[in-house]
C-alpha cells in the first residue's frame, strides 16, 4: 500500500483492472459499484483485480513494480486465486475479498472511503467486515469470518449498460471433486436465479447462454435433477421473440449423470444448439472414484450415445495428470476418447493445474504415459481432439 494518496480527493475512485479473463467479474460488480471504471494499468486511487491462479505471476509483478513507481493506490484482489490463496496474495495487495464479493466490496470500499477521509488507517475498521483477509498494522495477516452466501435475485446480473457476460443461472455445487475450486469459493449447496429474473435479463440478448456448474441441474440441489424447473425455465424463455437459446453449452456445462432423454427432448424442444458439453474428466472408475466426481464412466458413455442417437455433438472434457493416474487409467481415458471421436463427438482435454483452496492444492500432478501422448497427438492433428494434456514449461 502506497501511504501517499492525496487528501485532496474527497473519494477515491474505483478502478478495475481489465483482463480478457475477468470481463465476468467485471459486469458482476458494476451493479453495487456503478461508478467503477475499467483500466489497463495501475492507477490512483483504489485498484481492484480478480485473477486466476494461471495469471498469478503477472500480476503480482504488476502490482509490484506499481508500488515500486510510487503509484498511489489502494489494491484489492477477489476471484479464484486470491480466495484460495489470500495469505499468498497479501504478499502484494492490502485487502482480499475471499468469496463472493456483491456485500463485501462495497463494504470494505465503504469502510476505506470513510476511513481516508476521517485520515485515519485505511484498514481501520476491517476486522469488522466479513468474508475478508488483510494484514493489521503490526503485519498479522487478519481473516474475518465468513459471509452468508448472496441470494442471487438480489443482485441483478449485470447493468444493462455493460452486459459483459451470460447469464448466471446458479452458484455452488453439492460434489467435491478435489481439483475444483467451485465449491471453494460458492458454497456446497446450489442456488438459483428464479424463472423471473432470468427472463428479465434475457430480454437484453439475441442468443441466450448460461453460466452454471451443471445447467441440467437448475431449480436442483444439483444431486437429483429436477426437469419440471428446466422445463419452466426454458419454456419461458422461448416465449420472447426472436431469441436463440444455447443450453448446456460452453460457458456451462452439464453433468453426465443428467443427460437423460427428458432432458435431450427439452433441449431438442427449446433450443437452438446441436452440442451439448459435458464433463467426463476420466474414463477410468477407480479415477473418478478418487477424484471425488460422483458419476461412473458408464454414465459418460451413457450420455454420449442419447446425445448421438438425437443427433447431439456431445462435447467431452477430460483432465489428464490426475496424482494416482496410471498409464492404465490413462488408456481407459484414451479409449473413451476415441471411441467419442470416432462417434462424431468432440473432446477437450486439459492437464491437471492444482489450484488453491482444493484437495489437489500442493500435488504433482502426474506424468502423461508417451505412448498415450502420442496417440492423444494424433487425434489432435486428426481436429477430433482439442487442448494441452500435457505440462508445459511457461517461457519467460
């Protein structure tokens, strides 16, 4: 925190800082923060950031060396990383929010107006702030506790002046797969924007997409799907005019064990996408077991062949380099890809990044088997196959 910001400002003005990666975040706090503005530098002020672990390294330097030029700023770091990793982050910001930040940034924004102009700490006041981390003027890092989870119909999506991102149809997630951090930082119970409101936001949209960990599990506890609410939901939204709607489809995806031919039947009903996402992560029992992800791989196959037989592109993510992987879990998951390929279906695959907060943190994932490597290769020249399922050195 750079001490010399200048008391002849009577506010400190709000500025976020702007990543491809974050635009998100960015329409989701406009609503409780409307005279927050979007840079590309640091700047005076109070400099807010919301980052994921893989952008961890440029930032920090970033803000570094802006401390180091003497840019006069208050800095505040959210999203995934720093509410997974705020004893690490605090290393360069002043204040981290941990969680969902609707009611603690404006808090803790109010709480750091106040205290500059009274010339008091900046942080004078934060241990009074839930859902917040933050070192105390000895140095301790300091971590509030907890804040209830947002009722989503609260808060709007976005501002109609800076629609930024999809809409938000749910938060949370009841499984606990131990590389993710969506429970983290959302909770373990789903929650849900009501038919209402969604239809409300629709309205500002050509073509509708969704931003959930499950979409087939709207109106849910995300355990058992209840498609007498998908059904509701998506039978309201054909009824505006000249919308196209895009469900269970990237930036959501949808749960093997859902895909049933109630659920296609609605898509194929309602819904202009021929693909449907889905997440696989293994075709290995005895990975999926470990992993916590709560389905078998029967279910993928089960879900892959009605998206086939009701001419739905299944879209299939695999995670590669899970830590008990062997090379024979790895060539059950290889067999599964293909034979997805060889359907007609698509696969995107990914080596397994450890990020904070989850079971996965401080692991070494493992190493991809050659011979499972180069059969991955040909199927990515072959464009069945998209994505780096292997670790690759960053180059500085």
């Amino acid at each position: 925190m750079n001490s010399d910001l200048s008391r002849n400002e009577t506010l400190l003005p709000i500025h976020f800082r702007y990543f491809k990666k974050n635009t998100y975040s960015y329409s989701a706090l406009i609503p409780v923060l409307p005279n927050i503005d979007f840079v590309k530098e640091p700047v005076s002020g109070i400099m807010l950031y919301s980052f994921f672990t893989n952008q961890k390294e440029d930032v920090f330097r970033e803000v570094m060396q802006a401390q180091a030029s003497g840019i006069s700023a208050f800095f505040i770091a959210g999203g995934p990383h720093p509410s997974g990793a705020p004893v690490e982050t605090l290393d360069f910001f002043d204040a981290v929010v941990i969680g969902e930040g609707e009611v603690t940034l404006p808090a803790l924004i109010s709480q750091i107006r106040s205290n500059f102009q009274n010339g008091v700490d900046l942080r004078s006041g934060f241990e009074n702030i839930s859902g917040i981390a933050f070192k105390n003027a000895s140095g301790e890092i300091v971590s509030t506790p907890k804040r209830d989870a947002v009722q989503m119909d609260c808060y709007p999506c976005f501002s109609p002046d800076n629609i930024w991102r999809p809409l938000e149809l749910s938060r949370g997630c009841p499984h606990r797969c131990k590389f993710c951090q969506t429970p983290q930082i959302f909770g373990h119970q789903m929650r849900h924007r009501s038919v209402s409101e969604i239809v409300k936001y629709a309205a500002y949209y050509d073509d509708l997409r969704f931003i959930s960990s499950n979409a087939f599990a709207y109106g849910s506890n995300g355990v058992t799907a209840k498609s007498e609410k998908v059904k509701e939901l998506l039978s309201s939204l054909s009824e505006l005019e000249n919308k196209r709607i895009f469900f269970g489809t990237f930036p959501s995806e949808v749960r093997p064990e859902f895909v049933t031919d109630e659920m296609i039947d609605l898509v194929k009903t309602y819904c202009a996408n021929d693909s449907l996402s889905i997440g696989a992560q293994s075709g290995s029992d005895i990975v999926l077991k470990e992993i916590g992800r709560g389905h078998l791989a029967e279910d993928v196959y089960n879900a892959a062949e009605i998206c086939f037989a009701n001419g739905i592109t299944p879209i299939v993510d695999f995670i590669i380099g899970f830590p008990s992987e062997t090379e024979s879990d790895q060539q059950q998951s290889l067999e599964m890809i293909d034979w997805l390929c060889q359907r007609g279906g698509e696969v995107r695959a990914h080596y397994l990044s450890p990020l904070p907060s989850t079971a996965y943190e401080n692991i070494v994932p493992s190493e991809v088997h050659p011979e499972i490597s180069k059969q991955l290769g040909k199927l990515a020249l072959g464009g069945k196959l998209k994505g780096t399922w292997e670790n690759i050195p960053k180059i500085e």
